[in-house]
C-alpha cells in the first residue's frame, strides 16, 4: 500500500519503518524540514530505529522522508501521529493534531483510510479528526500506539495492537493494514473505545506510580526499605503487580495522557479525583527528593557542588520530554547548591551541557542508564539514587 505517515517522531518514525520494511511504500511527512533531510540521509534521531535500518528502506525505495504535504495524495492510508500535549492550564492541547488534518483537507483529494495513532481521548477521531474532512470519501479509524521507546521485547511487531473505526470497512481495512507487520490485531467495536483504552492504561500506570511513590515516602518514615516491602508483596503470585517508586514521571505519555482523561470525565460530570491526586504525588516528587538529598548530606547544600545523574526521563533513551530531572535541579539550585548534571545520551539540554560526574561533593541518580560510571559515581562525598540501582547508598 502506499502510506503517509504524519509526524516522524518516535511513534511515527518506528511506524514507517515497520510498515516499508514490509514493503509498503511510506512518505514519512513532517514539518521539520532539518529533520526531514537528516532521516533522508540515513541519520535517525531515536534509538529504536538505527541508521542502518533507515538506510536499508531508503534503498530499497520504500521509505522517503518530506515536507511536502502534496506528497500525502494518492496514499491509501494515512496515519497521524503528531504531538498532543498539555497546554499551560494542563488542558488537552490538540493544535498539531487540528493542523495535521488541515494538512490532509488540503493536499488529500483521493479517499484514503486516515488512521489516528496519537493518543487523545475518546471522540477524537470522530469528532476532531472526521468531522473536519468531510466532502472526500475517507474512511477512519482509530489505533492508539503504544510502543515503549527503547524496550527490547515488546515491539511495534508483538505488541497487540487495539483498532477501531467508524465504519465496518474503515476496520477491516486498518486490520489488513496493521496485520501486514504486528502479530496480533485486536478489534474493538469503536474507535472510541481504542482511544480510552490507551489512556487508561497509561492512567493505571500513573496512578499505580503515585502509589508507590507515596508508600516509599511512608515506609521511609518509619524506617523500612520501601523497595524491600515492594519485592517482597510481589512474591505474591496473583492479585500484586509491583511499581519501582521514583523521582516522578516524564516522558509523552504517563505525565500527559491522564489529563486527556480527566478532561473528558469533567466534560460529562465524573470527577477524575485519582488522576488528580496521582499527579499532585508525582509531582510533589523532585520535592521530596531533594528534602531527602539535604537531610541526608548533612542539613544544607549551599555551596555545595552536586551533579545529577542521568537526566531523561528513562533508562538508555535520550528523551527529556517532561522529565523530572528537570525540577530535581531547579529545586536544588533553589537551595543555593552549584548543580551540574551528567547525561551521554542527553549531550546538551535547556542549553546546558553534559559535565564530568568526577569532582562533586553530591551525586543525586535521576535515571541510570547502562554504561554509566559507577565508581565516579562513589567516589562523590554523598550519593543519593532515585533509581533503586546502585547498590549501597542513600535513596528512594
Ligand atoms: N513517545 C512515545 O513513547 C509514545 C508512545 C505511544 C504514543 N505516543 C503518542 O504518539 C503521538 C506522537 O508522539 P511522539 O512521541 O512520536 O512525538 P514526537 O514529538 O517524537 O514526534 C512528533 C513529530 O510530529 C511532527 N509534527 C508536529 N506537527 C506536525 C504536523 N502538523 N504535520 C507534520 N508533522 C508534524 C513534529 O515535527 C515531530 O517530528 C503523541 O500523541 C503521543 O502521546 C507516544
């Protein structure tokens, strides 16, 4: 099929290489024209798709990047998977979506089956998506995406996939489509429920985070290893799924989606009173973690040289889209301590650089990711570890 991929970021980008290595013909489309040549160079931006995969479809003339939406005509499908963040009020913010169809109601005269894979909440495909494209025969569906940016065993291809459309036909052909390169496609009666689905998931984890968090604070007071308790009850073998509590949430998804949730449950009258609780803990977090750094080196950082470990929001992935560390430094910075943070896949950020760990009084472990020097680590007068993996020192 010849598909238009909107967006070439971490969803989009990992799509169009799924879909053309199977020998569907992609135009990944994006607005970001320095991005645009570097994916048509071979140059990937994120870990789950190397140069060499990139090169590879290039090749073989199944993938081509663009800024040219009139290349979206004559696609089969498209699909959009465009940021939907929070605006400043933490309200839905669906402008890149809303421009992503004017892209399509402009350049797209041919039906095509649109597929919506950016997660919102349930309406949007319906309300937001097809109601601005009426006058051409598309046909719609809904796929929320949930792939984990750099997990290793659940991919695009064995992930279950949820599908909904608005129309029989819309989802037998999204089913044909998808089916070409995930193992398993699970039909849902409306792309509503797909939708909701996706952020429910994300809200159980966000609640489920917020939980935990809390339960490290309590069991820190009264002087037992949260993480111990948490190993233990996960010996139970049903009825117990375990949480690592943490110095809060980051990334697009768990800090965000929640909130498309909750604005569509104040919509219709239910208050989303754990979505707001989970997110007043999470964020209380980078809060907690410093009172925990300057009880615990002694009673004030002022002065003092700290640098903070790993600073996106997870394990062995560049991203810093929302992520705690960010606070973590504001809020020691507030305290008067000198703060310096050290990331080799973050490189620069909020135009700062990656520093040295070697030489601090204070190491505070935002985020471990493998490779990362533990001795200079140590060798730090005082370290505290949000992450639960370096042994042998203070933390969450
Ligand atoms: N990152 C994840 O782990 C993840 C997982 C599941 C779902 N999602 C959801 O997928 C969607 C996309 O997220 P992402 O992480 O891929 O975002 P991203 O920021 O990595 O990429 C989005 C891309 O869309 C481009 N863009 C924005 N507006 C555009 C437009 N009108 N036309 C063309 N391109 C446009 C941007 O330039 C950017 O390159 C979001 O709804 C997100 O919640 C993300």
């Amino acid at each position: 099929m010849r598909v238009g991929i909107i967006g070439q970021g971490y969803v989009g980008l990992t799509i169009s290489l799924s879909a053309a290595k199977v020998g569907h013909s992609v135009v990944g489309f994006d607005l970001n024209d320095a991005l645009v040549s570097s994916l048509n160079s071979a140059k990937s931006h994120i870990e789950d798709v190397t140069d060499r995969a990139l090169e590879s479809i290039i090749k073989n003339k199944t993938y081509k990047a663009s800024f040219e939406a009139k290349d979206l005509e004559g696609c089969e499908v498209i699909i959009v998977a465009v940021p939907t963040p929070l605006d400043e009020e933490r309200n839905p913010d669906l402008s890149f979506l809303h421009s992503a169809v004017e892209l399509i109601r402009q350049n797209v005269k041919s039906p095509a089956l649109i597929i919506n894979e950016s997660t919102s909440y349930p309406g949007t495909l319906r309300n937001e998506i097809a109601a601005r494209l009426e006058g051409v025969e598309h046909s719609f569906a809904s796929s929320p995406e949930r792939i984990d940016p750099g997990n290793k065993e659940w991919t695009t291809k064995n992930t279950p996939r949820l599908v909904g459309g608005l129309t029989p036909e819309a989802l037998a052909k999204a089913r044909e489509f998808y089916g070409s390169f995930c193992d398993d496609i699970i039909e849902v009666s409306s792309p509503e429920v797909a939708e909701a689905a996706k952020i429910f998931e994300n809200t159980f984890r966000q609640v489920n985070i917020a939980l935990v968090n809390e339960f490290a604070q309590i069991a820190d007071a009264l002087g037992i290893s949260g993480r111990e308790v948490i190993d233990a009850a996960a010996t139970k073998p049903y009825g117990f799924m375990p949480f690592n509590p943490g110095p809060g949430v980051g990334g697009h998804c768990i800090p965000v989606d929640p909130s498309y949730l909750a604005h569509v449950a104040n919509q219709v009258g239910v208050p989303a009173t754990f979505i707001k609780r989970a997110n007043e803990v999470n964020l209380a977090m980078p809060a907690y973690v410093v009172e925990r750094v300057i009880a615990g080196s002694g009673g004030s950082i002022k002065g003092k040289k700290v640098v903070v470990v790993g600073v996106s929001y997870k394990s062995n992935i560049a991203d810093t889209r929302e992520t705690p560390a960010a606070a973590v430094i504001d809020l020691l910075r507030d305290q008067g301590a000198s703060v310096a943070w050290h990331d080799d896949l973050v490189g620069s950020w909020r135009g700062e650089s990656s520093l040295p760990i070697a030489g601090a009084d204070i190491a505070v472990v935002v985020t471990k990711h493998d490779g990362v020097n533990l001795a200079a680590i140590n060798a730090c007068g005082y370290v505290f570890d949000c992450t639960g993996q370096v042994a042998g020192v203070d933390g969450i």
